[in-house]
C-alpha cells in the first residue's frame, strides 16, 4: 500500500508493508554535480505534485572494497546524480510524536552508503523510533582538501541531512526535539566532529558512537591525498583542475592511491580537516548523552583476511613498535596477559587500544568533570551522561572473531543481512538485547546500564549473557600514557 508523506519541498510517495511505512531516497540537498561538485550542499529544488519515494537513490561515486573485504562488506552501487539523498522508516499509524535516530554509515569516509540492506530500519520503526539514514559526498569529492572548494563537504552534507530532519521529519511521524545521530566507524568519527561543530548545533540531542573515536587533521595533513592523486593526474591539486578530470579516472587514480590503507596499519586516506568553520580547532567538550564503545577484537577484519595476522612475525612486530613509537614495556605487557599469542594477534591487540579503545575510553573520562546540562535535551539541568560497552561476541566466519562492523547487524536486528560477517548461527537473543538498548538510549537517554563514572563501568555484549564490568584491562589502558 501506498502512502503520502509531506516535505518543505514537496509531497513524497512511499510504501507500507507489515505496518512500517518506508521513504527512500529523499533528496535532502541539490546534487552535487555540474556547479555544484566541490561545493557546499545547496538547497534542493523543490517540486510540483508527488514524487516516488520507492526506491532506493543514487549512491555517492566510489570504488568498492577490494577482496577480501568485498566479499564482508559489499557495497551497493546504484548510478546517478542526486546521492544527496536519504531513506525514513516510521511506524505506519502515529499518535504522539515519536524519538528520531538518524544513522551515519561509515566505510573510511570512501565507501558505504544508506542502501545497503543491513541499514534496514525496519526494527526500529517496528520499536517505536523513526530511523533516517543519509547518503554523504565520499572520498576525494566529500573530503578532499583545495584551495578554491570548502573543506569537509562530506560533514557539510551530513549538517544539511541533519538539517532537513530538524524541518521535516515531523511530517513522518517523528519528534524534531528528540533527535538522536548514530554512526559506525567513518560515521562515528564524523559525529564526534558534529559533536563540536558550531554548525550543527541544535540539530541533534544524542549520540552514539560505534568504534569510531574523536579523529581530526590539519589542512595540510589533508591535503596530501589531494597532492598525491594530483600528481598520479598531472593536474594542479585544485578543485578546478579535479573537475576537469572523467570521473571514472578520478575514481581510478583514488582507489590506486587508497584501496589497500585501513584503520590499523595505516596509509593514505581521508579525513575530517580542522577548518575553524565546520571543525573548531578548539572544541568544546560535548555536551548530550553519549553512548559510545567499541569491539574487542576490532583489528580482525583487516588482519584475519587478509593474513596479515600469520604473517606478521617478530621482527615485523618490533618495526611496528619503532613505527608507532611504542614503548617496549607496553609490548611486554601485551605479550605478559597473551602468552600464547602470535605476534600478530599482539600487534592487532595493541592496535586496537592504541586507534580506537583508549581515545574513547579518553573521550568517556574527559566527561567526568563536565558538568554543564546536557544542552538542548528536554531534561532540566541535569548533566550530560556517558555510556560505555564493549560487543564481545566472537564470529566464527573466518575466524573473525569479535571484528570490526560486525556489531551493527545486532543493534540493527537485522541479522539476515549481516551473516557475511556473523554467519548464519548468530545468536537472536544477543540482538534482542543490544537493539533494545539502542532504542531505549535514543528513546530516554538511558540503555539500560551505569552512567560512566571514576569505576568505568562497560557493558559486555555478549552471548549466552551480557553483564556490566569495571574497568576492564584498564592496566593495558594506562601503559600508554
């Protein structure tokens, strides 16, 4: 059954089925092609009579994932011009307003986007939120840094998704006042960008982040993908010179550049630059609700696959350590609590504490002394609150264990999509559990567990039984400060 849902710039069409109704790809901003490529988003055009909103829309140009990752992470790839879109699920019959969760995806700010089926909201909307997902410009066109074009366009684009569900999503059934930003990876490091930005605030009321900490670089850091690709062109390394360039040999030259790089061992990328504009270079701590954790064996998507974790070896790992000046006592402490471990499975465990767990465990105590009220949440004056968890549940695909991504099936309970990672064993009641703490934080501020506070309380996501730990490995933790 259709359904009509109304915007500030038009009617749009959806679909209902089993009591959700589902809007995809709404444009949310102008396409960012002809001239508006390497700029800030632009309003969209409005229109006359109804338009369909049954399809999934264009996804922003990319490369997918090279093996063995495509096969983990397989992205959707669905051509045209207007990848400034977004998709809303909301329960079909609505009384009073309901919570909003608007979910990031990530993918190293080069790939992902809003269509893959794992992003299904369908649980949500069924558990009484109104889920939004966004597409955003990726890659050199999002995030590439010039002379002549805004820096950090991609968070730019996601202020104006952010910005279009503050006018519009009430018209979905969902509450403009009660608006929680939930990303994993890329999206997680952009939303603790948005965090500070003076440019989205207000916009929303929550957050979590999920396995993606506070990360940043100078313009000049971040400008030298740009330099490289335009090198590999021969073309000045300016937006005007890039939008000379077939797109097609664009995405060529940038997947040659920064296909093999990942998150743990390094390499040329892209980044959200401090710009004094979007991204203070002084922020202000935040100050919503955070949920925010990680997965205990974060490195295994990229180490296990690839077999970087056999072929590591003990020289490789005391390079590694001189690489990353790390402190020899801190190796020894990691080998002293893994005294059957390959170097490999030290150096991914090291890598994972050193990217990812420390800065949010970071993140989490540097909330400790902020007690300002929690900005514009309806909740009086009560300070800010921080949640902790740390997802445990170890996948048998691979042997990728408790890897990196492999969560977001279970907070999406949406495990049928997720079993290129999960397998097709991955237990429900775990799903059950952790979605419902998505809902219940983005509903109330509240997942079901301890504030943070001086014990470090995490919740342990794990099967047959989650439970609530005080500051686990907090030794390994404190060797690298």
């Amino acid at each position: 059954m259709d359904v009509i849902a109304a915007t500030r710039h038009g009617k749009v069409r959806g679909r209902v089925d089993r009591s959700i109704a589902s809007y995809l790809g709404i444009p949310y901003a102008a396409a960012p092609f002809g001239v508006h490529r390497f700029r800030a988003p632009a309003p969209v055009e409005p229109w006359e009579g109804i338009r369909d909103a049954l399809e999934f829309g264009p996804t922003a140009p990319q490369r997918p994932y090279r093996p063995p990752l495509d096969r983990l992470i397989p992205d959707v790839d669905i051509p045209g011009e207007e990848c400034l879109n977004l998709n809303v699920w909301a329960p079909q019959a609505v009384g009073e307003p309901l919570p909003v969760l608007v979910w990031i995806h990530g993918g190293s700010l080069r790939n992902g986007s809003a269509a893959m089926p794992l992003y299904d909201g369908r649980a949500f909307a069924r558990d009484g939120v109104v889920l939004v997902s966004i597409n955003y410009r990726l890659g050199v066109e999002g995030f590439g840094v010039f002379p002549d074009a805004p820096d950090n366009r991609g968070l730019l684009d996601q202020i104006a998704a952010l910005t279009w569900v503050r006018d519009n999503i009430a018209g979905f059934g969902g509450d403009p006042g009660c608006v929680t930003v939930c990303g994993e990876s890329a999206g997680a490091i952009s939303i603790a960008a948005l965090l500070t930005s003076p440019r989205a605030a207000g916009l929303f009321h929550r957050a979590i982040l999920q396995s993606g900490p506070p990360h940043t670089v100078t313009r000049d850091e971040g400008a030298s993908t740009v330099r490289a690709m335009a090198k590999a062109l021969r073309v000045p390394a300016t937006a005007e010179g890039f939008a000379g360039v077939d797109r097609e040999r664009l995405l060529d030259v940038q997947d040659e550049l920064v296909g093999r790089a990942d998150p743990v061992s390094g390499g040329p990328g892209f980044h959200i630059v401090v710009d004094d504009d979007v991204v203070p270079a002084d922020p202000p701590p935040p100050s919503v609700d955070l949920l925010l954790g990680c997965n205990r064996e974060e490195y295994r998507l990229w180490f296990v696959p690839s077999g970087a974790v056999e072929r590591v070896s003990r020289l490789t790992l005391r390079l590694a350590l001189l690489k990353f000046r790390i402190p020899g006592r801190v190796a020894r402490l990691y080998r002293a609590g893994r005294p059957d471990a390959k170097p490999g499975v030290i150096l991914g465990e090291m890598a994972t504490d050193l990217l990812l767990r420390g800065p949010l465990n970071r993140l989490a105590d540097s909330r400790l002394t902020d007690s300002r009220p929690s900005g514009s949440q309806p909740v009086g004056s009560r300070p800010a609150r921080t949640f902790f968890y740390e997802f445990a549940w170890r996948s048998p695909v691979l042997g990728l264990g408790a890897c990196h991504a492999l969560e977001i099936g279970f907070v999406f309970d949406n495990l049928r999509h997720g079993e290129a990672l999960s397998g097709p064993d991955a237990p429900q009641p775990l799903a059950d559990v952790m979605h419902r703490a998505w809902v219940d934080f983005t509903t109330s501020g509240d997942p079901g567990w301890t504030a943070w506070d001086t014990r470090r309380p995490v919740r342990v996501f794990d099967h047959p039984g989650t439970s609530t730990v005080l500051a686990p490995r907090q030794e390994e933790l404190r060797a690298w400060l």
